[in-house]
C-alpha cells in the first residue's frame, strides 16, 4: 500500500507540475513604435483574459528580443510586430536556421510610399508618382510660395528618408518638388493647417500608421517592387550612400507577424496555439493607433474595448470557429 500510495504521488506530483508548465508565465517583447505597443498589449489581454494565462511585458529592442526567445527560458518569448523582409535577418537566424523561434501564419501587410490629402488625389488627378514631376505639381505643392514645391521625404537619421530621398531624385519629382527633412511633430503640424486650409501637401508615409485614420489620405502609386531597380545604399555603408542609390520602383509590400519562441509550444501549448494563428487587419491597427497616440487614450482601454467587438475574429486566433 506504501508503495502504491507513493507511485500515486509521484505521478500526482508529475501532473501537477506538467500543468504548472503548460500554463508558464508568458513574457511579451515591447519594441518602441506603437503598432509594436498596441500589437503587444492586444497578444497580453487575450492571453490574461480569454486564456486564464500570466503575462508580462519586457522593452527590447529587435536584437535583444530574437535573442531571448531563442535562449527559451522565458525571458521574453514573444515578438508581437515582426516587420519582414525588414527583420530578415534575424528570422534567417532563430526561424530558418536555429529553428528556435516560429512565425504566426497569418500576417498583415505594411507599405511604405507617399500620400496625399485625397482631394489632391480626386480635384487634381495626383495618382502615381510621376504626376508629382510636372510643373502642375510644383503650383500645387508650393507651400511657401518661393516657386517649388516642397516633399516631405521624412525625419533626419530615419533610414526610411535616405531611400524616399532617392525615389524623389530618380522618379524626376526634384526638378519640381524639394524634398525637405523636418521633424515629425514640425510637419505633422505643418500637415494639420495645410488639410485645415485644404492646400497641397505630400509626403513620406507608411501603413498601418494613424494617419490613416487622422486624414482623409491616398497613397500614391509607385512602379511594383522590382529589386533590380530598387539599390540603397545607407551613409553608414558608404559616404558615397546618395550617388550610388538606385529607386526607380516602389517599396517591397511588408509583410508583419508576430514571432514567439518555439518553447512556448511545452511551457504554454495554448498561448503557443494562438500565437501561432494571429493576424491583424492593418487599417484596424491604424484606428487602434490614432486612438492612443493622436486622442491619447490609453492602450489597455483601447485594445479591451477592440477584443469586446471583435470576438469573431478573437475566437478564430483561439482555434473556437
């Protein structure tokens, strides 16, 4: 009976323990942009909330995060905005390589280019890229009425500003158009009283981003990503960056998913589960952003009241339809 009594404690013991492990603590990596933010806070309330699980959440960057959730010892174990081929690196290292790391199936798409207020769009035919090298454009698009028109290619030390830099010069927009290099908050106010007064304006951009839920935005068309024509070269690669860049096509379409470390799959089979299902609509998480950075709501108010109204598309991350 002694014997028994202790084989069924030992293996009460085992079972105890194997759902102490299947229900580990999961750490979620915080990058710093606030799609990452929002996609980080929405991964945590489904897992506390619909799941039973623990969270925690661990600011990192890129590298810091890929590397602890091939270390699997739950540090971090989830990368929630993996922006691809941006972060090919890494996932060349944990995913395809080591094997230590998984990708969600589903996705969503980010695109990067350059928008217009859709009036400019509509009442002025500004659809593709080269209807900016006209000198109709360079009327449309002078903002302070020295003769040129001006182009917001981004913020200094963006690598994003290097590349539209060069798009303006070899799509032939710099004859017309002078790309200009302000701070965002300076042209996002510059862009506020330009839309106000209904006056032309066009500028660098990316999706999901809230201004696509601030503005009535289009974004501009640009030749389909070609990588023969597509050469960037960055300043700290080359001082010679500017004259051996080559753009004349659009930007690679992103795809983002989120990434989780594939020891999850015995610590917590079920986060493991959803994490692999997740997709996210990228116009959603542009209102879920203008929400928080623009109205300055909180993001834990935000995301909850997204999951209440999205239970369809929550329960089929949960694998329940």
């Amino acid at each position: 009976m002694r014997f028994i009594r202790t084989v069924a404690t030992i293996a009460a013991l085992s079972m105890g323990t194997t759902g102490a492990l299947a229900q580990s603590k999961v750490m979620i990596g915080e990058p710093s942009w606030p799609g990452a933010k929002i996609m980080a806070n929405l991964i945590g309330q489904i897992i506390s909330k619909r799941l039973g699980g623990e969270v925690g959440y661990a600011p990192g960057a890129n590298a810091v995060i890929f590397a602890a959730m091939d270390g699997g010892r739950g540090d971090i174990d989830v990368h929630p905005d993996v922006w691809l081929p941006n972060q090919a690196s890494f996932t060349d290292e944990y995913v395809d390589q080591k094997k230590t790391v998984a990708l969600s199936e589903g996705s969503y798409e980010g695109r990067s280019g350059f928008c217009t207020p859709s009036y400019m769009a509509n009442e002025h035919n500004i659809k593709s890229v080269f209807d900016l090298g006209t000198p109709d454009a360079q009327k449309l698009y002078d903002g302070d009425g020295d003769g040129k028109g001006e182009i917001w290619v981004g913020a200094s030390g963006w690598a994003s500003t290097n590349v539209h830099k060069v798009k303006v010069r070899d799509y032939g927009i710099e004859t017309f158009l002078e790309p200009t290099t302000e701070d965002e908050t300076v042209f996002y106010a510059r862009l506020k009283d330009a839309i106000s007064d209904k006056k032309g304006v066009v500028f660098y951009c990316y999706k999901p981003h809230y201004v696509h839920a601030l503005y009535d935005v289009t974004m501009i068309e640009e030749p389909e990503h070609d990588p023969s024509q597509y050469t960037i070269i960055q300043p700290d690669q080359d001082a010679d960056w500017y004259n051996k860049s080559q753009i004349t096509s659009g930007d690679q379409v992103k795809t983002v998913r989120v990434a989780h470390s594939k020891s999850l799959e015995k610590r917590n089979p079920a986060a493991a589960s959803f994490l692999a299902k997740i997709d996210m609509d990228s116009d959603a998480l542009s209102e879920l952003t203008y929400k928080v950075v623009v109205q300055g709501q909180e993001i834990d108010a935000v995301v909850s009241e997204w999951i209440d109204a999205n239970g369809t598309t929550v329960d089929g991350w949960l694998g329940l339809n």
